[in-house]
C-alpha cells in the first residue's frame, strides 16, 4: 500500500514540475498566446496586487494556516509511514504459561537465512521479517545457482527452513514472499 502511494506522489509531484517547466521555458522564449497570464519573458508570477487582495479578509489567514497545517501533517505521515516500514525486532513466543517470551527477529532472520543457503541450488538468501510481532511474514529473496531449477529451490525452502521457523516459533502460520534470482554466468559449450 505505501509502495502505491509513493509511486502516486512522485508520479503527481513530476507531472507538475514537468508541466511548471514547461510554462517557464515557453514564456521564456515567448512563444505562449498572449492570452495567458504570463505571456512574455518580463512578467511576474504574482504581481503585488494579487499578493495583496486576501489579506484585510477575516477567512483568509485561519485558510492559509489551515492549509499548511495539513500539508505539515500530511508530511508528517508520510515520513513516519517510511519509517515504520522497517523489519521486525521481535516475534512473540507462545510458551504455554500465558506470558509468552519474546524471540529477536534478527535471529529468526540469520536462522532462515543460514538454512535455506545450505539447500541445494540456493547461492544466497537475504531473509526479512515483517509485520507484528504476533503475526510475522517473511520476505525472501534468493540468489539462485545456475544449475538450480526454481519450483524445487522454493518448495524446499518452504517445507523446511520456512517451516522450521514457523514449528519452532509456535506460530499457526508464517506467510513467506520470495523474489528469485538467477547468478549470473558464463553459457555453457556443449561439443
């Protein structure tokens, strides 16, 4: 969700600094119609008459307040939203007295990790753990061995190193996204 929402701002915020650009290069080099508002290299972009109009009304500085205000607030969001999108620290243990024990993800990540680059086929893998504590996900991303053939590379890696992870964690369900990739190499001479 915030991936689409990054990819919507930037999308907005470059169409209006093309388009802006565009303005400014056309006034520039005074080729706009005359009837725009700013037809020749010499114009302003508010003149002090348009600065001046909404001062002396009542509604205008609570409109101007509140509006950067919201695009303070927006920003902010937004900023905590990008910094909230970090991996897990910690998964929660259900150890049967009712008080749980806390696991660090950091550790369930290298534990994953370590067994799924011993599976046969698999060069690399770069394990993340995300989500709550009390449901986790794990975002896998593997570098494949030239020789490996991908549908048994991540069915292995789901029944076991996922699948460790999840029995010993105690969880119900330990969802996994994988990204595969191939090492790059040399092609093969066959004579």
């Amino acid at each position: 969700m915030l991936s689409i929402v990054n990819r919507v701002l930037l999308g907005l915020l470059g169409l209006a600094l093309f388009g802006a650009g565009l303005v400014v290069v056309l006034t520039a080099l005074d080729v706009v119609p005359a009837a725009w508002p700013w037809s020749g290299p010499d114009d302003v972009l508010l003149s002090d008459a348009d600065r001046t109009r909404w001062r002396d009304e009542g509604w205008w500085w609570p409109v101007v307040i509140g509006g950067l205000a919201l695009v303070m607030l927006l920003a902010l969001w937004w900023t905590v939203a990008q910094l909230r999108q970090q991996r897990l620290s910690e998964v929660l243990v259900d150890s049967g007295d009712g008080v749980g024990a806390l696991l660090r993800g950091r550790a369930m990540e290298d534990v994953v990790s370590a067994e799924a680059e011993s599976l046969p086929g698999i060069d690399e893998a770069r394990v993340t753990l995300v989500g709550r504590r009390t449901q986790p996900r794990i975002r896998v991303g593997l570098l494949l061995a030239p020789q490996a053939q991908p549908d048994v590379a991540v069915h292995r890696l789901r029944t076991e190193a996922v699948e460790h992870a999840r029995a010993s964690a105690g969880l119900a369900v330990l969802p996994t996204e994988v990204r595969l990739r191939s090492t790059k190499h040399a092609p093969e001479r066959l004579s």
